[in-house]
C-alpha cells in the first residue's frame, strides 16, 4: 500500500502507519476489511496532539462531527457487508461545575445511520467510582456532596462500546465451533454462578478436554460461563490495569490522564466479532493497541496513528505480540 505517511511498518499479519487516517484510508479497497475497533478522539475531551490534522483540535462539538463524517464515510466503505464497527466513546462531561453532559454516543449513532450501519448493540463499561474521583478529581463524586448538597452528586460515567453492523450480507460467518476456552477479564464468576458451578479453578480442570468429542461447543461448559459474562449489557470485570504501555509516549504538553483502551475490552471485540486470519482495521491506532491485540490473537491488522511518540511506542509494543500470541496458543493447547 502506497500512501502519504511520515513512517510505516509492514510484517506478515500486520502494517501500522504513522500519518492522518483520512490520507491511509482512502487507498485501502472497498470492502475489505472484516472488524474495525477505535475510539474517536472524544469531540475535543483531550487535545492529544497540536497538528491541524488531529480531530481532537477542532474548535467545536459542530466542527469535530463534520470532520469525523468525513472517516465514518470511508468506515462505511471499507467495511464489508454484515461486518462490525465497534466503536469506544462516552458521554462528554461540557460543564464540571453544573455537570452538564453532551450525549456523544447519540451523535455518532446518527452518523453511523446515515452511512449504512445499523446499531446492533450497546456494551456499557463500568467504571469504579473513587479511582475516577482521584483520576479526574471531578466535584459532582466528592463525597461531602451528601451533606451539603445531593444534588450535585452523580454518578461516574461509563464508557460504551457502539457495535455498528454494516448492512447488507455477511458472506463469511463468524464461528466458534469449540466456544471460548480463555476468559477475558477480571471477575470470571459472580456469587451466584459460583455457587452453581463451582470455584472457576476447579471449572478450568473440570472442562479442559469438554470439547474434544467431536469438537462439539455444547461440550464445552467452560465456554457457556465465560459467554454469560461477556453477554452482560454492563462489562464490570475489565481490568483497569490491562493495558499496554504508553507512559514513554507522553509529550510534555499531553494530558496526565490519558491511557490506551484496555486489552481485555477490544480482546472480546476480536474474538466475538473476527475469525483467524481476518483484517482488523483502527484509525486512530495510539500506543497499537488495537493491532497488539487482533495480531496477538491470530488475526491481521492495519493500524494509523498521526501523532509520532504514539506510532514509536506502537513499534515498540507490537514486538511482544508475537510472544504474547504463543502464550495464547499455549494455554489453548493445555485444553
């Protein structure tokens, strides 16, 4: 693939780009790619790099939607029929002092209508509460609220994952013959499903080998726990901490807060959503987390980043995926 970039780097199962995502996507074919995974620069939340090309620099909410029409557009086309956007946003929090939301799910929903994608689903991932309180050190989660006023108290806001299906036919489906044998996440079983199954160390010996008669997935119990966790609506056992490394990537004028999508949403995503060998596709790629992830677990991917520190951690932390796709594997085989 020729286009205008500043860097790239092309392997087997992946090539990363360091250049706008409106120059690479206009040179990939139509309908080709099979998942796409990212999270839109939030509509001027964080400033994450000074370059005119960065979405995060508009100077309104109506300048930031008609810049990002723009990508949806080529999403659309890219995007083969009956295929996945996912799409990692939030409620943008306009006034910290009145705690006045803007509802930019709502608006990308619009978006996405217009260009030939159905919603086909909302995930809702909880965050806890005090970590927000002391990442953001937002008021309307302090707790002397209560006693002076319980009407500037709400709640920590969520993120949401938008899983936009393109219409038309899906010509391959997405399968898992055997189900799921590796759980994503931090709390594989709730009291309640503890109390049915079992402790979960007894349930990994218990089905290891469920599958192996006639690779049937109803055989594989295992799996049907780990599928009652991810079909929850509310994902509250993503591990906060499971992320790749971004820390070197920071520019003095960066905000402190800002850190990659944690692996165990978009590892789901994948999973879910993409066979082996398949194209994953993020335009907004940051630290490569949405290329580590898809490569990691036997899938290709195509990743574009414009700011420079981000695309050289990306570098740097696509070449543990290799490592970390026979950890994978290794723990699959045990099965």
């Amino acid at each position: 693939m020729e286009t205008k970039v500043k860097d790239q780097l092309t392997k087997e199962n992946y090539a990363i780009y360091n250049g706008d995502c409106m120059d690479v996507l206009t040179t990939i074919d139509d309908n080709s790619i099979d998942l796409s995974i990212y999270s839109p620069p939030f509509a001027g939340l964080y400033n994450y790099s000074s370059s005119e090309k960065d979405f995060s620099n508009c100077n309104s909410k109506e300048e930031f939607m008609a810049q990002y029409e723009f990508l949806v557009a080529q999403m659309a086309r890219v995007t083969k029929p009956g295929r996945i956007n996912a799409v990692h946003c939030q409620d943008i929090l306009t006034d910290t002092t009145a705690h006045i939301l803007y509802d930019f799910p709502h608006e990308i929903i619009k978006l996405h209508k217009k260009y030939g994608f159905n919603l086909h689903n909302r995930i809702t991932i909880w965050k806890e509460p005090l970590e927000v309180r002391m990442r953001t050190m937002v008021r309307s989660l302090m707790h002397k609220n209560i006693a002076e006023d319980s009407t500037m108290c709400f709640t920590a806001i969520p993120d949401y994952v938008l899983i936009f299906k393109k219409i038309g036919e899906n010509k391959v489906k997405v399968t898992n013959p055997k189900g799921f044998k590796i759980y994503h996440g931090e709390t594989p079983l709730l009291p309640a499903m503890e109390k049915k199954y079992g402790k979960w160390e007894h349930i990994l010996e218990k089905y290891k080998n469920a599958d192996n008669d006639g690779d049937n997935h109803l055989k594989n119990k295992l799996s049907q726990i780990i599928w009652q966790r991810y079909a929850s609506s509310v994902w509250d056992d993503i591990r906060n901490d499971n992320i790749l490394p971004f820390r070197d990537s920071r520019e003095e004028d960066d905000e402190k807060h800002v850190h990659p999508l944690q692996l165990d949403v978009i590892d789901r995503l994948v999973e879910l959503y993409s066979n082996p060998n398949e194209v994953v596709l993020t335009p907004f790629m940051g630290v490569g987390s949405e290329v580590y992830s898809p490569v990691s677990l036997g899938r290709k991917a195509i990743g574009i980043e414009l700011k420079d520190s981000y695309y050289k951690q990306a570098v740097l932390n696509l070449k543990e995926a290799e490592h970390r796709f026979k950890s994978l594997e290794k723990q699959i085989s045990a099965f």
